[in-house]
C-alpha cells in the first residue's frame, strides 16, 4: 500500500508517515514495480501500534523503544505517565477555576481582569498580611467571587485573616450559603469549624438551620460554635451544649452570656435554671464547676433560679454556698 493509501486509511498524515520513516520507527519493507516504497500489512499494524501508544501520552522517542526493545518494562513507565496526567489534570483544573472566577467577577476590561487576577493571587499569598488586606479590600475595591472567598476562609489558618475573611463573606450576603453548607459535610473537622464559624456571621433563617444541624456534628468543637451562635439568635436547642460548655470550662463565659441571652425569653427562663441546677445536683460535677454553674445563674431571671440560688446559700461547698448568697443579695437588695 502506498503512502497516500495508508494515510486515507490510517487517519497519519503522509507527512507524519515520512516523519516517522525519518526516525526509524516504521519504514516501508517493500517496493512496487515502478519502484515506489510500499508499505505491508505488518508496516501498517506497527502504525497503529505507534499510534495507540502516542495515545496515552509515549512520546516517539518512547514509542520506539517499546517497540524495539524485548527488555522494555512498561509499569514503571505507565506509572510515571499517571503521574504526570494527574498533575497536568491539576494545572488544567487550576487554570479552570482561575478562570471562572474571573468571569463571574464580570470584568468590564482588561483592567478589571487584572485586578481580579491580582486579588486571587493575594487571596493565595503565603503573607497572612497579604491575605488580611486582600479579604478587606474585596469588598470595596475589586469584586471577588463569592466562591475564591469561601475556600479561602474554609482554607485559612491564621485567626486574623480568617476574621477578615468572614466578614467579607458576610458583606456578600447569602452568595456563599451553599458552598459553606458543602464545608459542613466536610470529613476534615478543621473544615467544618470555619465553615460553622463563616456561616454564624450570616444573620437569616438558613443559616440557622444549618447551626442547628452542627449541633449533631461528631466533633465537639463544632457543636460548642454552633450553640454559641445559636444562643445569641435565641434557639433554644443550644442549651444543653451551653451548660456542658460551663460545666467543662469552654468558652464558659461566652457560654452563659448566651444562656442569658436566651433568658431573656421568659418561656426559656425556667428551662434554663432547671438544667443548671440539675447539673448541680450531678454527683459527678467537681467544686469549681459546680462554682460556675451557681455564677450562670446569676443572669437567669424567675422563681426556679431564685429558689435554687437559696438552697444553694447552704450548699456543703462554702464556695458554692458564698457565691449563691452574693448573688442573692443582688438580686433582692435588702
């Protein structure tokens, strides 16, 4: 068959079938009558074989050794080719997103683009102030995708850029909702955290729901800013977490300044002294504890805590006894 011929049928290019005779990878074994190199069945099946092999990445210098060479062990090469293709799918995916963001930025020009494209690269610095500065000016200088600004606070270490971070996101509105709700499924409870911390700084009803769920998360850290979160909203399913927060000295103070804050609602009142008090009756509560749930009763308007705050003054614990008797005595002055 001639070169015309294997080029119609074999999709190569007669230019590329001169190539590769050039470099000795499959050169045409006969001749016709008028002279004319003619390639066999064999010299055809080698072809498709060098093309299979280009398909999956063989450069011809590898494509020829494979062929060539008995002794040619091709796992070691295939791994390596593995490797190479997951990093080229990570650069090309990278460059995807890059480029998404900047279109959902919606640039007017090429300045736009090139602000947009600067802000991203700060977003990624590895200088927390650089980071910090590009979340503050997100907001009133260059437009950033709401999605550059979630895995950026879902990614971010440093306490000072993440704040920053979160209040960008925040002055955003809702835009982010749902790619912090995907970082709440996170198996990384490092994620779930920042993204249970991004979401409380989201005042609606959503987010609400989304931090009551992160009340059930596995990971007690999570469940503690959830029921911070939810306290201040005035949800009444924090409570339990809030006074095991006092109960365990986490966030203690923060913790009975949200069970305050739910008493505010008399309906709440009651439920809340009630579970202080019933952790005060647990045995298994040590003296200092037991101090602090007296301390958050303090704050807990209505007859249950009053009452309590009474047999209290006369606990077996002189602390215990001597903080509910002061904090009688503020309550009703003589």
């Amino acid at each position: 068959m001639l070169i015309g011929d294997v080029a119609r049928r074999s999709g190569v290019s007669a230019r590329m079938l001169r190539h590769y005779d050039s470099l000795g990878l499959v050169r045409p074994t006969g001749r016709t009558d008028a002279g004319y190199r003619e390639y066999s069945s064999e010299d055809i099946r080698r072809i498709f074989h060098i093309e299979s092999l280009r398909s999956l990445g063989l450069s011809l210098r590898e494509v020829k050794r494979a062929l060539d060479d008995p002794g040619f062990a091709p796992s070691e090469l295939v791994d390596d080719l593995i490797h190479q293709t997951r990093e080229r799918i990570a650069d090309e995916t990278e460059l995807l997103t890059r480029l998404s963001r900047i279109s959902a930025a919606e640039p007017a020009a090429w300045e736009d683009v090139l602000q947009t494209v600067a802000l991203l690269q700060a977003l990624r610095s590895t200088s927390a102030g650089k980071r910090q500065r590009a979340a503050l000016s997100s907001i009133e200088q260059v437009p950033v995708p709401v999605e550059a600004l979630v895995e950026a606070v879902l990614s971010e270490t440093d306490p000072n850029v993440a704040g920053a971070l979160r209040w960008a996101l925040a002055q955003l509105g809702d835009g982010g909702l749902a790619l912090l709700a995907e970082g709440l499924g996170s198996p990384m409870a490092e994620v779930r955290k920042r993204a249970v911390q991004a979401i409380a700084e989201i005042p609606n009803g959503e987010t609400t729901t989304l931090l009551q769920d992160a009340l059930a998360d596995p990971d007690i850290v999570i469940r503690r800013y959830a029921a911070l979160a939810l306290g201040t909203r005035g949800v009444a399913d924090a409570i339990p977490t809030l006074i095991n927060m006092i109960v365990e000295e986490a966030n203690d103070v923060d913790a009975a300044d949200a069970l305050s804050a739910l008493a505010s609602r008399p309906a709440l009142a009651d439920q809340i002294a009630t579970g202080l008090v019933d952790r005060l009756a647990d045995s298994t509560v040590e003296s200092p504890a037991r101090r602090r749930l007296t301390q958050a009763l303090a704050e807990i308007p209505g007859v249950t805590t009053s009452r309590a705050l009474a047999d209290l003054s006369h606990d077996d614990d002189r602390a215990v006894a001597l903080t509910a008797a002061y904090i009688l005595g503020i309550r009703s002055p003589r």
